[in-house]
C-alpha cells in the first residue's frame, strides 16, 4: 500500500488501527518528496525532525494515548514562525533568520501529534497568485497537461503547500490567505482549502502581509481533512488581540449533514467580465447538484463587488508598507555588506533583499498613505471596505451560504502568465471580497477544463458559520466526484 495516497482521516484511522505506525507513514512521504524535488514545493526539508516526532506519535499510540492528529505528516508555509528551524517568508531580506519562538498555530498542530516535514515555498511575503514571486524560484504544480510538456503554476500566494497536497508529499498543510492566497492555489491544484473568518486562527507568529486580512488555513486533499486540521489550528489566543474568543466547534462533525432546505445565493456580480466559459458552466453544475441535495436557489445582490479589487489593492499594500519597515538590515535577516552610511545601510539592504513585487507594494502603499493623499486613497478604501460588508450582511438575511468559483480561469503555464500586474490581480476578484468583509470561505475541487486541469467552486458563509461551509462542501464533493473524474483522465490519456 502506497501510504501518501491516504487522506489525513484515512490515515489516523489507520494508525489507530496499528495497520502502519507514524514511523511507516513519515518515512514514506519523506521518499515521496526526494522523489519529487522538481516541484520545488520545500524551501527547508525536516526530515530527521519528522523522523523524531513519528516516534514520539508511536510510543503515545502504543500506550493507547493518541491525540487528535497523531502521526500525521504535515507541511508549513514558510510564513509560519517555527523554532529553531529557518523561516523566509519567501525573502531574501530575512537571510538566514531562525525564530526563537513558534507561531501558535505551528504550535496547537504540534500539540496535537502533528508531525511537521518541512517548510513550503510561497510568493515572497504572500504577494502573489502564481508563486513566480518567491525568492527560491518557481513552484511546479503537479498537474500537467497531457501531450505538452509545459509547465504549470500552483498559484499563490501559498503555492508550495498546495503543490505538497496535490503531489501527495503532506497530508495535510497550513497555508494563509490574505486576498485569496488559500483558496486560489486550492483550485488551480485541485485540492481544498478553507480561509476561516477572521480571528478565528491566532496570528501570532505568522509573518505580517497585510493585518486586518491575512488569516490562516489549511489544505488538504478532502473536505472532512479541512475540517479536521481547523479544528485544531483554530482557537483564541490573548497573544494575538484580534483572535477571538469563541469556542471551536467540531467541525468534523458537519459532514454528511443534509442540506435540505438550506438557502444557497448566487451573485449575480461574480459573472465576471472574462470568466473562462468552462468555470461559468461548473458554477451552473454546482447549482443543479445543490438544488438537487434539496437546497433552495436564491439569486442575491452584492453591488460594490467592483470597487473590491481597487479596494484591496489600496488596503493591502498600506498595511504591507507599514509592516516591512520592520526589516532594515538592523535587526534580524539579511544586511548589505556596501553600506557606508546608516541611510545607504537601509536603502541598499532592502534593495537588495526584496524582490520586484514586494517593492511595488510598498512604493503603492507609502503614496496611499502619504500626506495629502492618505483621505483620497486610504481612508476612502475604508470606507468602501464598509460597504462591501454591508452588501453581505444584506444578502446574509437572505440566505445561509453563497456559491460561487474561486477563480476566473484554471492555472496558467509558466511564461504564460499575464505580463501587467494588474492582470495578475484579477486573479483574485472573486476572493478578495471575503478577506475586506473578514468572511470565511472555501474552494473545494469540482470539475476538470478541457484540457485537464482542475477547477474550483467557492462556498461563502457569514462569521463564524465555517460549520456550513463544511457541511456544503462535502456535498459539492461528493456530486463532484473529484477523485473520479481524475481517474477518468488517467484512464483516458
Ligand atoms: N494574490 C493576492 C495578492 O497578491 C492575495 C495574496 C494573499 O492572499 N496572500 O495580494
């Protein structure tokens, strides 16, 4: 038995079961991902860490003492602060940095049995859909088309860690999403991933993007793994003043749920000018396996959907441009060794250390807050921000969830990607919304283009309410029979 085939549930019952031990599991996926260097999914492999911790998950599992993740093989976006093990957030400009703390997400998995195999490339600070930005080069997704020998893009921002789920090199990863940096490399690898509300997952420890957006999660190969993994990530932490205190529910628990009667909407103003003719027709699939489930169709309105991307776009980069002042060559991480001045030190040090889009994001965001200019841009984003959660409070009395696609198109291949930034931006029009209006959602795999890579549906729900993105998703995937249609392709080419 090929141990990586295994979702995260199949395989915690399998270790409870003793048909294999931690030890088995890890080792399989540590050979899976020396077999799979082209992906380049892992900026740091910590493969004797792994080898420790399996034995510790085995000599708990033998006492009869098994947490809730014991013995599973995860990966960790190099956003998260771990311990004694380099963190780069896809930078040069963090150099060699090695956290003397752990990031309480990291931790709650350790915490429980979960076994950590290295940390997952991304666009450097999480700016990005494709992972072309991170500083360690290009991540492969393992999807491929049959009879080119092009390569495709994970997209990003948290592109190593979808790529590791989709390769079967993790079963299960954490990931964050910022504007849509979960959920669109979801589906452009064919996976699940869930962007819970915001505060429902501590900060603590994860590098700062973007604070009143960035928010983590995890992917995984299923529905039920999404759940499993949140409900040990999530929880309140009084180290991090935006986490909230709420108890986690079992989220597990919300699959297989019927959904009759449920009130599903769709948005109209996600009929996107440019939406991929394929995604438009999974959107209308999705709808029939829904109403079919015995939920209602209800069409809603979110009308300021068009100011989302601007809005972003001014928010995000502000915040971000506050945040990486941090990283001046003093402190901590990379230093340029030309300096002759204090003023050279910092302006060499991070002209050397960040990349292209980094420096785009902190030039827009220092003009929006700049004096004189902070009302026009900044303040007025705010104000649009309002309205944007308004327009889903609204809709939010109409219905219980909203279906929609995560992403306009499928991955695109590498040297195919769009040229203008603001292209590669509209990769994120049908996620960014959530992260303005603090919302959870999540894209759960449910069809295949033409061409044979994967496509995505979203589910949103109002604060708090993850349980019914579950709930939903497990329908979504199990109409979809995702796992079918790939060996459909498999059979066919
Ligand atoms: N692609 C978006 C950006 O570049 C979102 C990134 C994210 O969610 N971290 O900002």
């Amino acid at each position: 038995m090929d141990l990586t085939k295994l979702t995260l549930s199949e395989a915690l019952a399998g270790l409870k079961a003793k048909k294999f031990s931690a030890t088995e599991l890890t080792q399989s996926h540590i050979k899976r991902i020396e077999a799979s260097k082209h992906l380049n999914a892992f900026i740091t492999e910590t493969p004797d860490l792994a080898l420790s911790s399996a034995e510790n998950s085995d000599n708990r599992i033998a006492r009869g003492e098994m947490l809730p993740l014991d013995g599973i093989p995860l990966a960790i976006k190099d956003l998260f602060c771990t311990q004694g093990i380099k963190t780069t957030a896809g930078s040069h400009i963090l150099g060699n940095f090695v956290p003397h703390y752990e990031s309480t997400v990291t931790s709650n998995l350790w915490k429980a049995g979960g076994i950590m195999l290295g940390k997952t490339s991304m666009d450097e600070f999480a700016m990005g859909s494709s992972n072309l930005t991170s500083a360690f080069g290009p991540v492969i997704n393992p999807w491929h088309v049959e009879g080119n020998d092009k390569k495709y893009v994970p997209g990003g921002s948290s592109g190593g860690s979808c790529a590791a789920i989709a390769g079967d090199l993790a079963l299960g990863a954490t990931a964050t999403d910022t504007g849509g940096s979960i959920r669109q490399p979801a589906s452009f690898c064919g996976i699940v991933g869930i962007k819970p509300t915001y505060g429902r997952c501590s900060r603590w420890g994860i590098v700062a993007f973007a604070s009143s957006l960035d928010q983590a999660g995890p992917v995984t190969k299923t529905v039920e793994d999404a759940a499993l993994m949140l409900e040990v990530m999530a929880g309140h932490d009084p180290k991090d003043a935006t986490s909230v205190n709420r108890p986690v529910p079992h989220y597990s628990k919300s699959i297989g749920q019927s959904i009759q009667g449920l009130k599903v909407g769709i948005p109209k103003e996600y009929r996107v000018d440019g939406m991929n003719k394929e995604v438009a027709a999974l959107w209308d699939k999705g709808i029939e396996w829904l109403k079919e489930s015995g939920a209602e169709i209800v069409d809603v309105s979110l009308p300021h959907t068009k100011y989302a991307l601007p809005t972003y776009y001014i928010i995000a980069p502000a915040e971000a441009s506050s945040n990486l002042a941090r990283y001046d060559g003093i402190r901590f991480g990379h230093r340029s060794s030309s300096a002759q001045s204090l003023d050279d030190l910092y302006e060499l040090t991070r002209s050397e250390g960040f990349g292209n889009e980094v420096k785009r994001r902190i030039l827009i965001g220092t003009y929006a807050l700049s004096a004189g200019y902070y009302e026009a841009y900044y303040i007025k984003a705010q104000k649009v921000r309002r309205l944007i959660t308004q327009d889903f409070e609204e809709a939010f009395k109409k219905v219980d969830v909203m279906l929609t696609p995560t992403v306009p198109s499928a991955a695109f291949a590498i040297g195919e990607e769009p040229k203008d930034p603001i292209s590669m931006y509209m990769m994120d029009v049908l996620t960014v919304t959530l992260n303005l209006a603090g919302l959870p959602g999540i894209s759960i795999p449910a069809g295949i283009n033409n061409e044979g890579l994967p496509l995505g549906l979203q589910l949103i729900s109002p604060a708090f309410e993850e349980e019914r993105l579950f709930k939903v998703g497990a329908v979504i995937e199990k109409a979809a029979d995702f796992s079918k249609q790939i060996e459909k392709l498999r059979k066919a080419s």
